[in-house]
C-alpha cells in the first residue's frame, strides 16, 4: 500500500514522453495504486465516468489536475500518484485544459485523505511550487515538492 496517508512515494511518481489522451493519461497515472493494491481497477473507471457527466472539475488549472472520484468500496487506503506528461493532455479532449501534471487522488473515506490535501493546497497555491513540480525530472524531488518538504536551493 501507499505509505502514511499525508504523503507519497517516489514508486508513486511517473514520467511519460508518449502521447496520451486524457482517459489513458488518468489510467497511468492511477496504475501503481492498482499496482500496490491501493485502490481497484474500477476506481480509474469511476474517475473517467464521473469527468464524463460532470466536466473537467478536477483541473486545478496551470496545467495541473486532480482527478478524482467517490471511492466507496474501490479504494482501499488513502493514496496519491503523479504523473508528470511531457506532452501536455487535453483533458475531456478540450484545448482549453491541457494538463501535464495530473495527481490521482483516492480515498476510502471522506476524511483520510484530508492531511494530503492541507500540503497540496500550500503547494498548488503557490505558482513557485507549482513551476518547480514541472520542472522536476526526477522522482523524489517531485515526493519532496508534493509532500511539502523545503527544497535546499
């Protein structure tokens, strides 16, 4: 599984050079959740359907999504990936959300992923941080960045 439920993992964080639209950028991004047993492979079909009937609610914008959906009974613990695309997705295929940092967010519950999403918000807010997240090309400075850790430059 996932390691505590406020922060992730450099085996959580991903990179991709391909081109991908937005359903099969979510899915890789959500792989290694499927992968460790986080969350099942019906999550990733929630998060699409739900993007499907309620619009790209999870784009963050400057280039940055959250896709998520209600993980009743699909997640297992509390858990975020990153995927980093070099070329950018457009979500819901709109040019007017073009992504290339998606983080998967899954929860079981409504309240356990709430530590994760506190150090999110600090880091998505600040445009200093959000820049530095894509401009990382390696795992663990992206695990430094999302999970709020001061950077030594």
């Amino acid at each position: 599984m996932s390691g505590t439920a406020g922060e992730i993992s450099a085996r959580h964080v991903q990179f991709s050079d391909e081109e991908l639209d937005w359903r099969a950028a979510i899915a890789l991004a959500a792989q290694p959740l499927v992968d460790d047993a986080s969350i099942e492979p019906g999550y990733v079909d929630a998060i699409i359907a739900t993007a499907e009937k309620m619009g790209p609610y999870f784009d963050f914008g400057r280039g940055v999504a959250m896709p998520h959906a209600r993980g009743e009974g699909l997640v297992h613990a509390p858990a975020l990936t990153v995927l980093r695309t070099r070329r950018p997705v457009l979500l819901l295929d709109d040019p007017k959300h073009p992504i290339d940092v998606f983080l998967v967010l899954a929860a079981p519950d409504n309240t356990s992923h709430l530590n994760l999403l506190r150090t999110l918000a600090t880091v998505l807010t600040d445009p200093a941080q959000v820049e530095a997240l894509k401009a990382s090309t390696d795992a663990q400075t992206v695990v430094d960045i999302v999970n709020g850790i001061p950077s030594n430059g």
